[in-house]
C-alpha cells in the first residue's frame, strides 16, 4: 500500500518536473508545417525537403500537412488562426500574401503583413515568357514588334487569373504597349501543352513546369523574372532596356502573429540553416526553384514592395478598383 | 526492332528481384487504395512519394506506377458488393455490377472485372509500346477547341443513362452542370456559389459529393430498412467465375472498352471517368437489349471497367514521350521524375532508357500480377456480403470519412459528403438517378472552361468549333446522336398511328 504511495508519488514528481522542462525549451513536441498546396506541387516537394532538415536541427518532428485550395489562402487563413505556440508553421508563396489580397480581398480573411510573423524567404522559382523554338523570333523586342503591329495575334497562355504568371503578362502590357491577348488555363501543365500544340503562341510560367520542354529544346525563353542558373542567356527586363521587372514566384516561412520571440528565434535560425542546405539546393536545381534565403526583415521589406509594385499593375489592368 | 530491343532492356530491368518486389508493393497497395471507398491513387502516390526517395528511380516510378492501375482493378469491387464505388472512375461499375451481385452473381461480376482490367491493361501496354511517339503527336492536336466539342459529345451520351424517367435524368444533369459551377470561375478568377464558404471555394470536391451520393447514401437507405431485413444475396459455391455465356457476351465489350478507354487516357484531362462512362453509353446503345441494363447486364461491368483501366495506361504516354501530365496522379509521377533527376519528355527515352523501358515494361507484369492477386480474392469478397451491416457500416462509414477528409485535409469536405450523403438518400429514395448528376459535374466545367478558352483565342468567333477538322467532327457526331433517335422515334410513332386503325378495324 505504501509502496504503491511511492510508487505513484515520484512518478507524479517526475511528471512534473518533466513538463516543467518542457515549458523551458522549445521545441519539445512535433511542429506541424502546413503546406497551402496539393502533395506533389513543386512547393510541396520543396517544403517536404525543408521539413526533413528541420526535423534533424530542431529535433522535434516537423511533418507536413497539405491543405491546398483558394489559391493557397485555405492553408494560409489555417495557419493564421493557428496556436500562437509555434507548434504550427507555415510555408506560403505571394500568391496567398500578395496576389490574392489584392485580387480578392473579401475571401482573403487576413492581413499578409499584421497577421503572420515572418521567419525567412525560402525560395524562389522564376517566371519565364516562352514560345516554341520554331516561332521566328529569337528577342524578346522583336516579338513585341510583332504584336504591335498584328493585335491580338499573340495568345499567351498562363496558369491562371491572379497567378504570378498572369500579372507579369499585364505588366509586360502596360510597359511595352504590346496589347497581348491572356488565355488562362487551369494550372501550368495545360498550358504549356496547348503551347506545344500550337493552340497558342506564348506562354508565361514558372519554371517548373517548362524546365523539360526547355531542356529538350521545344520552346525558348525570351524574358525571365530573375536569374535562373540553367538557363543563363535569358535576359531581363531590366537588362533590355525596361524599367521594372516581371515578378517570379516565392515561398517564404511564416509562424502565426504573437508567436514568442524565442520561439521566433529558434525558428528562424533553424530555417536559415535548413534553406542553405546544399542537399536541398541540389535536389531542388532540377525543378527550377533557386534556394535563396533572405531573414525575415528583408521579407518583409521585399513584400511590401512587391504588394505596392502589383496593387499598381493590377489597377491599370482593370483586375480591381 | 529498337523497340523490341527497348522491350527486352525493359525486361533485364524488371526482372531484377528489388524491381519485382517494388512492382508488387505497388500493384498491393494500389489494389486497397482500389478497394477502400474514398481512398483515391493521387492520395496513396503522394503519401508513399517521400518513402521513394532512398530508392532507384526506375524502382520508385516503377512502384508509383503500380499504384495507380493497380487501383483501377481494385475500384470495382466495393461497386459491385455495396453499391460504393471504390474509385469515381468506378461509378458506372455500380449500375449493373451492383444489381449482379443482388442476384447472387457478385463471383462473375468481380471475374469479369478482373480479367476485363487484366485483359484491358496489357492491350493498353502493348499499344504504348509501339504507338506512343504518334499518339503523342494525336494528344497535342487537342486545344480547347477540340476539347469542347469532344465535351458537347460527351453531354450527349447523359440521355443513356436514364433507367425509367428521361426527365429526372435530364434534371440530375442539370443539378451537375449546377454543382460543377461552384467555384471559382478560372477564365475571370471570380467566386461562384460559393457564399463565402472557404470549402467551396475550388469548387465541390468529385471524392465527397460521390461518396456521399452513392455510399452514405446506401447506409441512411439500409439503417432505414432495418438489421432484421439484410438482404441475403444467395452466393453459391459454384458460379464464383465468369460462365462460358457471361465470356461471350463480355468479349467484344472488353475489346471496345480497351479502345475507347486507351484513347481518351491518352488525352490531358479527359481520363478514366469519362471514358468509363463513355463506354457503358456505348454498350447501351450497341445491345439488342438496351431496357435491361441497369438490371445486371454483365456487358455494362465489362465495357467501362476495361476502359478504365486501358485509360490508366493510355495516360502514360504524354507523360513519357512529352512530359505533360494527363491527370493529378500523372502530375505527381511527373514531380517523383524531376526529383530523382529525370526529364520527362522526348529526351528520356535517350537520357534513361532503363526509367522509360524499365515503366513499360513493369506494366505487362503489374497487370500479370494484378489478375493472380486478384482472383484468389474473389470468393472472400463475395463472403464479405454476409458480414453483418452492423460491422459493415461503421466501416464503410470511417472510409467514406477518411477519404473525402485526406483529399485536402479538410473538414468542410467531410460535410460536403454528408450533405450530398442526405441528398443522394432522397434522390434514391424518389427514383433519381446519381450517375447523370456525376458525368455533368465532371463534364460541366471542363467544358465551360474549354468554351470560353476558344472563344478567346477566335476573338468571339464561333467559326473556330466548325473550321477545325477533329472539332467539327465531334460537334457533327453530337448532332447524329441527337437527332437520329428523333427521327426514328417519329417512324416509329408513325407506324403506331398507322396500326391502331387497323387493328380496331379488325
């Protein structure tokens, strides 16, 4: 009886001593990493190598849990109204943060910059204006050329309305006059598919989906959002004589707002680790996203110019108010 | 001769031991994924990609690949016992597979579709094997043009599906067209239907309004009638296989299947559903007895069950000889390539013979290996009838909910499910058939889609659906089968008019 006592005694003081440790440090149990898109998706693969890393720097578990829809803003909004205890993190692109802000601002139930705490910039996976390798133009100006005078000539494919792809046609538009016309299809493959076939004459994508068609030299890049290692004759914009320069695609680590600072700090640090990976980097190369860290100031400042940069595009388009 | 060359090579790779073993792994899991209502192959495939990573890409694609047609043959059997389609390309399968295995043939059901599958499969294979460089070029001819109007044909073959009321087929489809819509509207980026529903803001999900029409459902409806009143479905312990007669009404419906199932996989998008669907129509109309299907005909199992499964390999061949994704599973076979360091696309065949032959290849195996795993397991699926629905249900109930929930790990889908569940309960209830509702869903938005595509790229013309040759083709094969059975409707009237006089003279 006694013993029994005892027995029940120190194993209630050890319980609680254990949790008392527990509340010291952190991690101390598995974090979950949503995933705003389907398993699979380029930023998917990405996030699913970056969790691995993770797990072995924080030694917790970090496992993902896809919840795609909305243009990422289901899982985004998810996290958002997540425990602020850093047991929840996410990884989002500027499709949730920017584009659909700006685009729908009534189903975007949160505010891209007060509701999430920044942990880092991850990666990046360019934007590239592409045309089969049979089309006669070889420079991004010559084509230009022939859509001013031939409206409405080229067709330009992209993976949708308010996808980073859609917005660099508009921008494109606006600088060069070219009055091109946009075909949205349902995703990046479709699209490039009714390139090949000749349904249209451009496409505007990322990376991922025409890295094959590129390598196996069916279509050609005339202009890209930012430098793409593969495929270093690509120009942009900039580098042609415009003045702005077409937006690629990015994923970033965000927490919750209100998360702690220690947790912030312990995430931010293990983040930065796990993107410089040079396993992951070199897993990543063949899918065309670029590991390109930045902390989560320089996020946030590069998020605020991007949110200005497509609020104006998407004004002189029409695409808002 | 490369070709045969190529098969052999494919061979030597395949019959390694670890490739057979990733083989069988592959075809296993995808037979359960097959079997459990709900569970669906883009799941399973994405799960198992990490576990891949350690191994060879030729034995992880290898592996990959099996799970998906491996879960075609799986899909049939929960249609066909309970009335759930395992897959949604398995919907039509509960039409007269269902009413089979209600007549006590449940063992030929489930034979037919598994030499179907066998059958279907390795036919498909073989015309991948030598025809996938010029079916490629086929799949790109299609733009949105082409598509729509291949839509337009699919719409027309909704009328086939109506058991007894043509009306309450023709109004089910509408309700699909309507659900279809919900959504956001790709060509604008707009919100549809949605009444600020973060759920149904990419639409209503396929995997939960079909477990919920067919398989919640079929329990409300079975609770209802009672534990006293299980049905008894007489299983005798002869007439677990296919009669030499069920063989002879099944063959030329398998042959059909295969091709019709082939060629639409072989196109981004249309894929296995449709071409199911398409080929029961088809079997509808080619049979002296159309009035009785619905009522355990064993052509109306054989047809789409081949063809769904000739689609799985179909499906391949873009994304092997071009690197385009015909569906979300290709979509994900296509990430596991770029991962292991592979381009999928014309260059692969040259880059990493051993990945293309070794895919080829393993497929005549799977399918070998999908017919021995799966006709031992007849007789104890027709025993599986005779579990009480007490323990049955609850079952079917959590893998109902597991699967409509892990599509997108979301819960507002598992209440799509019990709300198309109620609905689908009143339908069965008043006679309405699910099966239209399902094909103008998936049809609908594809087709809209399509539409505004093309008119689009015409700049408003409609002159683009007739100018393009294979459009016009199918926009004209549309208006035959609209108008021919008017026409002969109207002789038919006609001669009734002209008989009734006659015989009330007499």
């Amino acid at each position: 009886m006694m013993k029994g006592l005892l027995g029940m005694l120190t194993v209630a003081l050890l319980l609680s001593s254990a949790s008392h440790l527990r509340a010291q440090s952190y991690p101390n149990q598995a974090i979950s990493l949503v995933i705003p898109l389907a398993p699979g998706d380029a930023g998917d693969v990405a996030g699913r190598a970056m969790a691995d890393e993770l797990s072995k720097l924080l030694k917790v578990s970090v496992a993902t849990l896809n919840k795609p829809g909305g243009g990422l803003t289901i899982g985004t909004d998810a996290v958002v109204k997540a425990k602020k205890d850093g047991y929840t993190i996410l990884l989002t692109s500027n499709t949730a943060l920017i584009a659909g802000r700006i685009l729908n601002p009534e189903t975007t139930p949160y505010d891209s910059f007060k509701d999430l705490t920044p942990l880092g910039m991850s990666t990046r996976t360019p934007v590239m204006f592409v045309v089969r390798s049979d089309a006669p133009y070889t420079r991004f100006q010559d084509l230009v050329e022939f859509a001013k005078k031939n409206p409405g000539k080229i067709r330009v494919g992209t993976a949708g309305v308010g996808t980073a792809g859609h917005f660099a046609l508009e921008l494109i538009n606006s600088l060069t006059g070219a009055g091109m016309t946009m075909v949205p299809f349902k995703g990046a493959s479709p699209a490039a598919t009714a390139l090949l076939g000749g349904h249209l004459e451009a496409a505007i994508l990322a990376i991922g989906t025409l890295s094959g068609h590129l390598q196996s030299g069916q279509v050609r890049g005339l202009v890209v959002s930012s430098r793409s290692p593969p495929y270093p004759d690509v120009p942009l914009l900039t580098q042609i004589g415009y003045r702005q320069n077409i937006h690629g695609v990015w994923y970033a680590f965000f927490a919750p707002a209100g998360v702690s600072k220690e947790v912030t700090a312990a995430l931010v640090a293990a983040i930065e680790k796990a993107v410089k990976d040079p396993s992951i980097v070199a897993k990543l190369a063949p899918l065309g996203m670029v590991q390109d860290y930045a902390p989560p100031e320089k996020l946030v400042t590069e998020m605020r110019e991007e949110y200005q940069a497509v609020e104006e595009i998407a004004k002189k388009a029409g695409l808002v108010k | 001769m490369e070709i045969f060359q190529g098969l052999l090579y494919g061979f030597q790779v395949v019959l390694q031991p670890i490739n057979l073993f990733y083989c069988f792994i592959g075809v296993f899991i995808g037979t359960l994924v097959g079997v459990l209502p709900g569970l669906g192959p883009a799941a399973a495939i994405a799960l198992l990609l990490p576990s891949t990573f350690a191994a060879s890409p030729v034995s992880a694609i290898i592996m990959l690949a099996g799970i998906y047609y491996g879960a075609m043959y799986g899909g049939s059997t929960t249609s066909i016992l309970v009335n759930i389609p395992g897959e949604a390309a398995s919907v039509v399968t509960c039409l007269d597979g269902h009413a089979m295995a209600r007549q006590g043939r449940a063992g030929p059901a489930l034979g037919i579709s598994a030499f179907g599958s066998f059958i279907a499969g390795t036919l498909s294979v073989i015309v991948l094997t030598f025809l996938a460089p010029s079916l490629a070029k086929v799949a790109l001819s299609f733009g949105p043009p082409e598509y729509f109007s291949l839509m337009v044909l699919g719409l027309t073959i909704l009328t086939y599906f109506a058991r007894e009321s043509m009306v309450k087929a023709l109004m089910m489809a509408a309700v699909g067209l309507l659900c279809g819509s919900v959504g956001v509207d790709s060509i604008s980026g707009r919100y549809r239907f949605t009444f600020g529903i973060q759920t149904l803001m990419d639409g209503l999900g396929l995997v939960p309004v079909i477990m919920g029409l067919f398989g919640i459902s079929e329990v409300l409806l079975n609770l209802e009638r009672g534990k006293q009143k299980q049905e008894i479905f007489a299983t005798p312990a002869k007439g677990l296989f296919p009669t030499r007669e069920d063989w002879r009404r099944s063959t030329l419906p398998i042959m059909r299947g295969s091709v019709l199932g082939f060629f639409l996989g072989v196109l981004p998008g249309a894929g296995a559903i449709i071409a199911s669907f398409v080929s029961y129509a088809v079997e509808k109309k080619a049979s002296k007895y159309p009035e009785r299907f619905g009522t355990g005909v064993i052509e109306g199992v054989a047809g789409p069950e081949a063809a769904n499964n000739a689609a799985a390999g179909g499906a391949f061949i873009p994304l092997l000889t071009l690197g385009i994704p015909a569906n979300a599973v290709m979509a994900i076979l296509l990430g596991a390539l770029m991962i292991h360091g592979l381009q999928p696309g014309p260059l692969l065949m040259k880059q990493a013979p051993d990945v293309f032959w070794g895919i080829i290849t393993s497929m005549y195996i799977g399918n070998a290996m999908l017919l021995v795993l799966n006709l031992p397991l007849i007789p104890m699926w027709a025993r599986l009838l005779r579990v009480p629905y007490a323990i049955l249900f609850p079952f079917i109930l959590l893998f109902c909910l597991i699967g409509s929930y892990s599509v997108t790990n979301n819960v507002g889908d598992g209440i799509v499910m019990w709300v198309f569940g109620v609905l689908g309960y009143l339908m069965k209830k008043f006679d309405y058939e699910a099966a239209p509702l399902i094909l103008a869903m998936v049809i609908g938005p594809m087709m809209e889609e399509a539409l505004r595509q093309s008119l689009i790229l015409s700049a408003g013309s409609f002159t683009i659906f007739v100018a393009r040759p294979i459009s016009a083709g199918f926009i004209l094969a549309a208006a035959l089968l609209l108008i021919l059975p008017l026409i002969t409707r109207r002789r038919e009237v006609a001669k009734a008019w002209t008989s009734v006089p006659q015989e009330s003279a007499e």
